[in-house]
C-alpha cells in the first residue's frame, strides 16, 4: 500500500509530538504538506519530512491541496484559530485529528459534529490518555467490584509556556485546555455525568509578576462532577506551582481496592493482600496516531478511541464546568 499522506495544520509545541509518531511510522506514512504562520516553524517541519509543500496557513494549504493530493490532515493549532480548519477538511472529505480542545465556540463544535455525522468522515481528536495501558487496566479493573466510590483527580502545576494561555478568553481555562485529559478519563471510565459543580479562584499568581500583564485565567479551580452508580468525582486544577510538582493523577477508592494512578506515569494498586506498583508500558500518543493512521488506510473507525462526537461530550463537560464557576449553580445534564 502507498504511505499515506498527511498534511500538518500547525507545526507548534504538539505536532512536535505527532511528528515524531509519523517518523516512527516512516514506512506507512509522510508528511506531504504542511502549513504554519510562523516561518521557521512550517520549515522545521517540512525539513524533517523532505516535503515542499509548505504554506503559510490552512486556508493557503486547503486552498492548494485536495482529496488528490491528502489522505488525511493533523490539526495543531490554538483553541481559538479553528475558524475553518475542520470545515475545510470535511467540505473536502479529508479525514483529521485534531486536539483537544477542538475550539472554544461549542456552536461551532455542535456544527462540526453534525457535518462529521452526516459525511461519516474519519475523525480523532488528541485524548492520548484512551490508549494508555494504565488507563485500560483500571478500565477492566472496575466492573470486577462493588460499583461507586469516590475520584480524587488532580493537574496541578505551573503555566504552560505557549502566549494563548494566559487569558482565559484564548485557552478556555485550565480546566478546558489541559485537565480536560482527565474530564475525559472520567467519562471514558465511568459513562455520561449526571451533575458538576465547579468554583475557581484567582490572585496567587500576580499578572506582570509571575506571569504576563494580561494573565486573567483562574490560579486554581475545583469541579465536583457526579456519575451514575453512586461515583462522584473531585477534579482540581492548579496552575500556581513554581519549583515543586504536586502529584497530578486519579486517586479511586473503591470499596475493597484503592487505584492510585500517577499521571502518565505509573499506577499503584493496593488491596488488603499487597501493593501493586504498574510502571507505564507505552506511549501513548504514537499509539493514538498508529490508530488514525491504521484507520484511515484501512476504513476500520472502531481503532479510534475518541471521535469528534465523543469528544466534544467531554467538551461541554468541560465548558459545563465552567458555566457553574460562573454562575455558582449546578448544571444538571
Ligand atoms: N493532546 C495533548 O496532550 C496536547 C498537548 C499539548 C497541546 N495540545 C493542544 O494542541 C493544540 C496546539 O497546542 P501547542 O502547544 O502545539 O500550541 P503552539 O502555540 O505551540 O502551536 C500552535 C501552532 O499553530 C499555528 N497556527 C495558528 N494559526 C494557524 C493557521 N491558521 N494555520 C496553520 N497554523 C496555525 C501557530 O503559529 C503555532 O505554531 C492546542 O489545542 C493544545 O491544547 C494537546
């Protein structure tokens, strides 16, 4: 079979990490095209990948390219530069992955998700957590107990160095931009939420001091998200952290067993026989590009975990969370 190729749609911090994958995977698949406004970017990318289409956005990209020319394209770009990244795949019938979060205007989401439906195009959205192994072995490990418990989850850390996240406007908010890995975990173990309730807070980081003059996101915030069979979750997210690491993970008490599982890093089982200490076993991002690759040569949707329709249910988990920081209120679904 031909390699499959793909066009790139921003060539920042992230596609680094889907670049890497594809080199992995050089034998079924190249980077053909690429596209980014910042020039030693787009060149970076084209240079690892020999490729000499490059452009300077996606509309130049989409405008050049074709069903012809693309197998498939990688979205990489910031939460609020999603103007007509996707809608000019599907107009084109070009299947995507695109990150987490796929935009900040769930209208525009809602509208995405209906045209995927209606066209069936392939699509994956960048929850790399789904194909984690120590993710999968507290997937199988639940049903075997008593159902309901409690979540503690937790990403607390520093401010991510990319300009679009110091305003709340551009990035969502951490919850939405980064611990939505683990709102999306929440779901994907234990099915649709019934209820979330989130506060948040501000002045620990001070903007022009520790972080830039317009820094306006929340320092910290709480969401309290309710499941079926007696589960209620407590998701917190922190981006006040300097020099030290807080521990960022699941911790899950069920009644006979505890999963204390650290963030991507490994998960320690314990019962009243012992402790279990599970060291991560692969990596997960090259395991969720192999999926849409694999999908999209061979048409079997079923090796991709997280659908546009699937993500944007963790999306508006998300955004639901931040409406109740807002408005105070529970929000029922
Ligand atoms: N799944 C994950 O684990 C993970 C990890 C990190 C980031 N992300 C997500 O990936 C996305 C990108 O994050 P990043 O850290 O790479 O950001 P980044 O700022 O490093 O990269 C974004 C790139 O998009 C480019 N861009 C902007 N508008 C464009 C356009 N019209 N056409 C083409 N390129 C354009 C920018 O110039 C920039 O180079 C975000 O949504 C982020 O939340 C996901």
């Amino acid at each position: 079979m031909e390699k499959l190729r793909i066009g790139l749609i921003g060539c920042g911090g992230r596609a680094g990490q889907h670049m890497q994958s594809f080199l992995q995977m050089g034998d079924k698949v190249s980077v053909v095209a690429v596209a980014d406004p910042v020039e030693e970017r787009r060149n970076g990318a084209a240079a690892k990948f020999g490729c000499t289409r490059i452009y300077r956005d996606y509309t130049e990209l989409y405008d050049h390219e074709s069903k012809a020319t693309l197998d498939a394209v990688v979205i990489c770009v910031e939460p609020t530069a999603h103007q007509s990244s996707e809608t000019r795949a599907i107009d084109m019938g070009i299947p995507f992955l695109v990150e987490k979060p796929m935009t900040l205007d769930l209208a525009q989401a809602d509208e995405i998700a209906r045209r995927v439906e209606e066209t069936g195009l392939i699509t994956s959205v960048g929850f790399q957590d789904r194909y984690l192994d120590l993710i999968e072995i507290i997937r199988d490990e639940l049903p075997k107990h008593k159902a309901g418990g409690l979540v503690y989850g937790a990403w607390i850390g520093g401010i991510p160095g990319v300009w679009w996240w110091q305003k709340k406007s551009d990035c969502g908010g951490q919850l939405v931009e980064q611990n939505i890995h683990l709102v999306d975990c929440l779901r994907y173990l234990y099915g649709e939420p019934l209820s979330v309730y989130a506060t948040c807070s501000r002045g620990i980081v001070r903007p022009g001091i520790d972080a830039s003059a317009e820094y306006d996101t929340d320092d910290h915030s709480t969401a309290v998200i309710r499941f079926p069979n007696n589960v209620t979750a407590t998701l917190v997210s922190g981006c006040y952290s300097q020099g030290v690491r807080p521990r960022c993970g699941l911790y899950i008490a069920l009644n006979d067993m505890v999963l204390d599982y650290r963030l991507r890093n490994n998960l320690i089982i314990t019962t009243k026989d012992g402790e279990r200490d599970i060291p991560r076993g692969v990596e997960q991002t090259f395991l969720l590009d192999q999926a849409f690759v694999d999908a999209v040569r061979t048409g079997d949707r079923s090796l991709i975990r997280s659908p546009y329709s699937d993500a944007l249910k963790t999306l508006k988990l998300a955004f639901a969370a931040n409406a109740s920081m807002e408005s105070g209120q529970v929000i029922y679904f």
